[in-house]
C-alpha cells in the first residue's frame, strides 16, 4: 500500500490559520452524528412499528375481553333471574298453603277509589316502577318496638313493590300493602305475583276499608307504616288519608314514617312528584290535627329504619337534611272511633262488580284493571 505523502508545510500553515482543519473535523463528526440519527430514527420508527402491532392486538385482546365480559354478564343476569323467578315461585307456594291452612287471613279492601288517577305517580309512574325495600334490621326493630304480639297485623300505605309486605308475611305475620298506582299489578312487578291477594291498588286520600274476611269488622293494625308517601299526598288530601289512618290503627298502635323535605320534579318532563314540601313542624301540627301524636321509642334508631337511612339504594339520611322520621300514636292512646259503614255512604261500600276465579273483583270502569278481594278460601 503506498504511504500518504504528508502535505506541504505551507498547505499546513494555510490550514492552521485559516480554520479549514477544525471545519472539515466538525464536517466529519457531523457526518458521524447524522449517520447515527439516521440510524435512531430507523429504530425508532421499527419500535413504533412493533408498538401499533402491540396496541392493534391488544385492542382486539379487549375487544374480545368486553365480548366475553357481556356474554358472562348476560348470562350471569339470566341466571340470576332464574333464581329470582324460582325463589318467588317457592314463597308463592308457600303463601297459598298458608292461605288454604287458613294460617293467614286474607283481609277485604273496599273503596270505591281503586285508583290514585290523578298525580304523576300514576301517570308517570317512578317509585312505583323502581322501588321494592325490604330490611331484616328494620323487621327486628319493628318487633321490639311491638313486643310478644304475635302475629302481628301492618299495613303499608304507598307499597310500591310490596318487598315489606312479603318480609312480614314471611315472617308468620298478617301484612297488606295498598299502592296508588297500578304500574305494578299490570306488570307483575316483585312481590305483586307472589303475595297477589295481600297487595292493592287504592287511592288512600279517599275513604277505604279494610275488614276481617270472617267477622266483617274493620280491621284494626299494629302498626301502619308509609315511606316518603305523605310528601305525594296534595295538602287538601291529607285530612281524609289521616282520617283513614286513625280508623286502621289500633288503640296502641304506631304510625311510622319518613317524610322528604325536598322538592321532586323531573328536569325533563316537569313532572311534579313532591307536592306537599313543608317543614316537620308543619306535619306535626296536621297529625296533631287528626288526633295522632308524636311518640318517643327507642327501638328504631336514625339507621334502622326501612326508608331515610342509607339503607337503599339512592337513600337520604337524616343527615343530609333531605327529610326526618316520626313514630307517631293516637292522642292520649284513645280507642280510634268506629266508623259506620253504612252511614257513611258509597265510600265504603264494596265495589259491585263480577268475582273472577281467583278471588278477585275485575274492575273496568277506569281501565286500569284494579281491583278488590271478594271472597276468602272460594
């Protein structure tokens, strides 16, 4: 190989004052350091290749993920119905035994307002549609506050899906529900095809009876509960629903409820649900009124009732400031005056219309298929 001649000394004077040395060294390392971006920027675009191929298969991953996801769930879901569906089956058989042993009495509704036909409870139907609360804890606290009375008689006023009721019953006891509207009986809904003849429909701001299918006499209960009912109730309605409390509740009964204090209105439609918004002395004084009083008890605390204690799902508590409980007796503890049925007129009458197969009188004037208990064990 033939060796460099060096350069001439004036090409390296030249060189060494005018900067052409440093210039071709920094051409070179800059060269060097383009060959090697160019070569980064090839690994990089790879790495970003292979990470699109990673995110495509991932994506496909959960894609097939979600799809498994969902049929798990359904079938979860159907499964989970089947249980429901097997369960209430087993408690209504269970029910209709009790009925036919003659274990549980079948008490007789008589209104000639079968139907709640005017608020948007009826007509835009929520709570009925969406409710069912059931509580072992406030069952417990129920029967402590009760004492040994067994077995004991509760009536529910605004029992949407009937889920108290059934626990009651269940539990050896006589309970009956009336609901406004009849969004539940027309769908079936929780317990309303499995404990059929101890739920109702009934408008209970217009007189109703509810008497003992054997002695004819009304009947007297130990306790009458209503969950965020009273605040659905129009203020002109309240005296004859409180009248009707006070004829149904026994001489030492309790009245229990939880009142809302907050105004309900659907932002979409502007339907109306709260329509009597008032403070609790203003409910005091209008029980007061009707001749109940507020009563201490110490067996039902701020979390133990069925509704305002956190309990469901959505539930205010007392101390959001959203509403208040009261327990509530007869004035004095006074025997509740006997009303006279065939005094007091068509309110009370029995609804005249044909008995169907199942012990039920189907009513047709108002469309809505409401309807009472005939007869008892036919």
């Amino acid at each position: 190989m033939e060796a460099t001649k060096p350069r001439p000394a004036w090409m390296r004077w030249i060189a060494r004052y005018t900067g052409i040395s440093a210039i071709r060294r920094k051409m070179r390392q800059a060269q060097e350091l383009s060959s090697q971006t160019r070569c980064g920027m090839k690994r990089l675009e790879d790495i970003h290749q292979r990470l699109a191929r990673l995110a495509n298969r991932t994506e496909i991953m959960f894609g097939q993920i979600d799809t498994l996801s969902e049929i798990f769930s359904e079938h979860h879901k159907h499964k989970l119905r089947e249980y429901v569906g097997l369960l209430r089956n087993l408690h209504k058989q269970r029910y209709i035994e009790m009925i036919r042993t003659g274990a549980l009495a079948v008490p007789q509704l008589f209104t000639d307002h079968p139907m709640a036909l005017e608020t948007n409870d009826t007509i835009h139907p929520r709570g009925a549609k969406n409710d069912n609360s059931i509580s072992p804890r406030f069952n417990r606290r129920l029967y402590a506050l009760l004492g040994q009375r067994r077995p004991l008689k509760v009536l529910d006023l605004g029992c949407a899906g009937g889920g108290l009721v059934r626990s009651l019953i269940d539990d050896g006891h006589l309970a009956v529900g009336l609901e406004g509207s009849d969004y539940p009986w027309l769908t079936k809904k929780d317990e309303w095809g499995t404990i059929p003849y101890h739920l109702h429909t009934c408008d209970v701001t217009k007189p109703f009876a509810l008497r003992d299918p054997v002695t004819g006499a009304r009947l007297q209960f130990d306790a009458i509960t209503a969950w965020e009912l009273m605040e659905h109730i129009p203020a002109e309605g309240l005296p004859t629903l409180l009248e009707n409390i006070r004829s149904h509740l026994a001489p030492d009964g309790w009245l229990l409820c939880s009142i809302a204090t907050f105004l309900d209105v659907d932002e979409q439609h502007g339907w109306v649900y709260h329509v009597t918004v008032k403070p609790r002395e203003w409910w005091i004084e209008q029980f007061a009124k009707a001749g109940l009083a507020v009563a201490e008890q110490d067996c039902i605390g701020k979390y133990d009732w069925l509704r305002g204690s956190g309990q469901c799902f959505g539930d205010w508590t007392e101390e959001q400031g959203l509403g208040f409980h009261l327990a509530l007796r007869h004035a004095g503890r006074v025997p509740a005056p006997h009303i006279d049925l065939a005094r007091a007129g068509s309110a009370h009458r029995p609804l005249a219309a044909a008995t169907s197969t199942n012990g039920y009188a189907a009513l047709g004037a108002n469309g809505h298929g409401a309807r009472c208990l005939a007869e008892v064990g036919g």
